[in-house]
C-alpha cells in the first residue's frame, strides 16, 4: 500500500516538474516563434508569390500579400545574371579566405602551442580582432587601403610604387575584403586549433626527438593528422561564414566596383530593400538557406566518423 502511494506521489511530482519545465522556456519559445519561426514561414510563403510593397502596408499581421505565381521566383532568381554574378563572387571570396585563415590560425597555434611567458599576453593579443565589430574592422582597413591618404601605400610611396585606389579596383576590392574578414577571424580558429594542439599526447613527440626527427618531420607526421578533424570542422565553419559574409560588402564596397564584390547575402538584400522584390529575395534566400543546410549535414556527417590515424 505503502508503495502504491509512493509511486502516485511520484508521478504527480513529475507532472509537476514537466509543467514546471513548460514555463521556463516558455519566454524563449515565444522569441523563437515570433522572430525566428513566423518569419521564415512569413519569408516561405512569400517565396512563391508576387508580393508588392504597396500590398504590405494594408495586410494583417498573419497575413503574406500577393498573388500565386509559382516556383517563377525560383526560376527568375536562377536566370538572373547578377545572382550567378553574386554566387561566383562568393566562390572567389572563398577561395582566398578559407586557405588564408586556416593557414594563419594553424601557424599561429602551433607557435603559441609553448610554455614560454607572457604566452597567455601574446594569445590575447591575436584574440582581440575576433572582439572587434565588423563595422569598425572594416573602417579601420578602408583607411589603410585608402588609395590617397591610406597606409598602405604610403609605405609603397616611400618606396618609389605608386599605389593602387585599393577598393575601387575590380580586381583588388575583393581580395581586400577576404583578407580583412580573414584577419578578423583568425584569432577564433587559432584557440580552436589551439586547444586541438594541447590534447595530442605529449609522448609522440619526445618519442619523435629520440628518432632524431625534425620540427617540421613532427609536425607532418604527428601535429598535421591529428588535427584533421579539426581541420574539417573549422572548413565548414569557414565555408558557412563566406556564405553569410554581408556587413564588410555593406560597409566597404557596397558591392561594387561594377558588381565586383556582390555576394548572395549583400544581392538578397538589395532585393529586399532597395528594389523591394520581396518574393525574389526570398526565393534567394530559401536557395542560400538549401546551400547552408547542405553544408551543416555534411558536417554532421563528417563529425559522425570515426577517422583512423
């Protein structure tokens, strides 16, 4: 008798914590629903019709304007020159950001990887772009590469080169660009990289020093595959990263010179804002949201292997 009441009391207390538990994240369901949830189904909806921005302003809150035309935003989107344009200038960003960071962040690591003082001053140091906004990254380096007064070619100046107008060449804006997005990250992946460094055993090494193996032998032989998880992870992070890169376009180029540096993210908000496409922008949206969830997937998948060294 004694047990059966035990048990009643048991499940009433249960049923008590799961309501309990309901109201806790109650608050952040509501933030969810209303800022994540509703405008992605908002922006779906949207997708496949011909929104208007007169339409917005007489519709009730629930409610996507518009009339039905299809999978024509779709179909628009992929004829569209300027987003073949954009996915090609966010393949060239990609090309000289990803190897850039992961060489510098592997570099770095493995020099701050050593008991020596002051290490822990230094690795603040490298830390402290990764803290600083977007926007004021982006100022500081439009004043550095500034084509009169910039640093840069100050010093090509005092060199006898005349300097390039940096970001109003087609060619050099978006290097420009990569590089700086690539300065700015670099101190996150280096703790990354870092913290990968410090859990390869110690052994492996002083073992190596006794077969008379150089620093560079260890490094390609032990440091290297050891880090190739890592190294996967930090591509696709770095992978997802250039296919949201938007402020440093907004705050440097604003997508030009000649469309040189528009990226999807910078195009679907011209769409949205300046041309006031709705539909369109968000059929390119959903296009990059397809790309992003792709890529995670393949991370997963990657994370989920057992890899053999």
């Amino acid at each position: 008798m004694k047990k059966a009441f035990n048990l009643e009391t048991l499940k009433w207390k249960l049923r008590k914590n799961d309501w309990s538990a309901y109201l806790f994240i109650l608050p952040a369901m509501i933030i969810v629903t209303m800022f994540i949830l509703y405008p992605a189904i908002w922006s779906l909806v949207s997708s496949f019709k011909d929104v208007k921005p007169l339409m917005l302003r007489n519709s009730g809150l629930f409610e996507v304007p518009g009339k039905w035309i299809g999978f024509k935003n779709y179909l628009l989107t992929f004829k569209d020159h300027l987003f073949l344009k954009s996915v090609v200038n966010t393949l060239y960003f990609s090309v000289i950001f990803i190897p850039l960071t992961m060489f510098c962040s592997v570099a770095l690591a493995v020099l701050l990887d050593r008991k020596i003082k002051g290490i822990n001053f230094m690795r603040t140091v490298f830390f402290i772009p990764y803290v600083i906004s977007i926007i004021s990254a982006s100022l500081i380096f439009m004043m550095l590469f500034n084509g009169d007064k910039g640093l840069v070619n100050g010093v090509l100046n005092l060199l006898n080169i005349k300097g390039p107008n940096w970001l109003s060449d087609t060619k050099l804006a978006m290097p420009i660009i990569a590089i700086m997005s690539s300065w700015r990250r670099i101190g996150y992946f280096m703790l990354i990289y870092l913290a990968g460094l410090q859990n390869i055993p110690k052994s492996l090494y002083e073992a190596a020093d006794i077969d008379g193996a150089s620093t560079f032998q260890q490094f390609r032989t032990i440091t290297w595959p050891l880090l190739r998880r890592i190294t996967m992870v930090v591509f696709i992070l770095l992978l997802i990263n250039c296919f949201n890169v938007f402020q440093e376009i907004f705050v440097m180029t604003g997508g030009g010179p000649a469309d040189s540096t528009i990226t999807i993210p910078f195009l679907i908000y011209n769409e949205a804002f300046k041309y006031f496409h709705i539909g369109k922008a968000s059929a390119m949206s959903y296009i990059l949201f397809v790309v992003v969830v792709i890529i995670s997937l393949t991370q997963n998948k990657i994370n989920s292997k057992k890899l053999d060294y």
